[in-house]
C-alpha cells in the first residue's frame, strides 16, 4: 500500500445626488454618467455646482464600479474552485486513503498499517493498541521526529500472539523532555463511500462512517 435590486436616487437641495441603493451592482458607469447629467440639467443655476465635485463622484463611482467588478471576479474564483474541488473528491470514491482517524482494521494473516502526525519533535512517543473490548492489546514506541510517520503492524499482541481479525483503536502519546504532551494525529486507511458538498466544500465520507476534508488526505491508493 503506497505510504481531496436597483439603485434609486433622489437630489437634495443643492442637486447633489443621494443614494438608496438596494443594488449597486445592477448600476453601470454609463448610467451613473446619466444621473450626472441629468444633475447638470435640474441644479440651480443660481447655485451651480463646482466642478471639483463632479469629479470628485465620477471618481467615487470609478472606485466603486472597480471594486464590484472584483467582488464579482472574487466570486467566480470561489465558484471555480468549489467545483475543482468537488471535482477531486468524486475521483477518490472507491479509492482507500488515509485520513484521520484512530480505527485499525485489521485483516486476515495482513496485518495493518497506520499512520500519525507529530507537530513537533518528542522526547517519547508510545503507540498503544486496543481491541474491541477495550483491553491494550499492544504498545510500541513510534518515531520521535516532527511530521508524518506511517507503520505496519504484524497484527500479533505483545506476546506474539495473532490477533482476531477486526477492528481495533490506536493510540499515540507524544512527550517532549518535560513531559508536556505534544499533539498528534493518528491516521488509518479507509475507502471513500461517497462525496458530501456542504456550504461549497466538498468532504469525503467514508466507509466506516468518517467525515473527511480534502486538505486532511495524506495519501490515496486503490482497491
């Protein structure tokens, strides 16, 4: 096994345009260059506007079309990469990957293999691994180093005995000089059942009842 609305508008007094914009976006350069005019047309002549602040909205309203034109451009990125990414997860069904979780299966003369994560280098690490009924059934010391480590279990207790096909737990225990315990992750392989989309990410559910993210995959293989 190799180690997913519109814009409204109204003038106030001085002709200068006031918004209640339910929907700016549905508001284009050429209309805002409209409204201008139509300023232009209705303000009072005894009372003209300068025209520094025409400008000064006609470059308002530039920024502002910029900024929706990118907000649009963001969004069709997002959409992009929503539908590459449930693309990926539909790839992996039926494929076995490793992933988080603590549940070994163990099969018939196979043995197992499993994996964790250390966020940092410790001073100890001991692997423990318990049956169904809860009894340890074997405990081995793991890797130090900081990172991914991936191992094969014989499938034998600690007297060397063979074990019952099944299910079993790992667990990792990490420590550093002090005894302060580091954070791990214990991985085991699984096959992806299905593909879950919720809210625009795409997770993996597998078949022992695991919900998986994508950027949690470690490593993917065949049947």
């Amino acid at each position: 096994m190799t180690t997913i609305s519109g814009a409204s508008g109204t003038a106030d007094a001085s002709g200068v345009l006031t918004s209640s914009a339910t929907g700016l976006n549905t508001v284009d350069f050429n209309t805002f260059l409209k409204l201008l005019v139509a300023q232009l047309k209705n303000q009072d002549p005894l009372n003209p506007l300068d025209g520094t602040e025409f400008t000064g909205q006609i470059a308002q309203f530039s920024a502002l079309e910029q900024q929706i034109n990118s907000n649009n451009y963001l969004s069709q990125l997002v959409e992009q990469r929503d539908f590459g990414q449930q693309t990926l997860a539909v790839s992996y069904l039926n494929k076995v990957v490793l992933a988080p979780g603590d549940t070994v299966a163990l099969g018939e003369d196979t043995g197992a293999e499993f994996g964790y994560v250390l966020d940092n280098t410790a001073a100890k690490v001991d692997i423990s691994i318990y049956d169904a009924t809860g009894k340890l059934v074997r405990s081995v010391n793991g890797d130090k180093s900081e990172g991914n480590h991936i191992l094969t279990w014989d499938g034998k207790d600690d007297a060397g005995n063979v074990l019952e096909p099944g299910n079993y737990t790992v667990r990792v225990k990490a420590t550093d000089g002090d005894d302060k315990v580091i954070a791990n992750t214990v991985l085991t392989y699984g096959v992806v059942a299905s593909v879950l989309n919720s809210e625009g990410t795409a997770n993996l559910v597998m078949s022992d009842g695991r919900n998986v993210a994508l950027e949690d995959v470690l490593a993917v293989t065949s049947l």
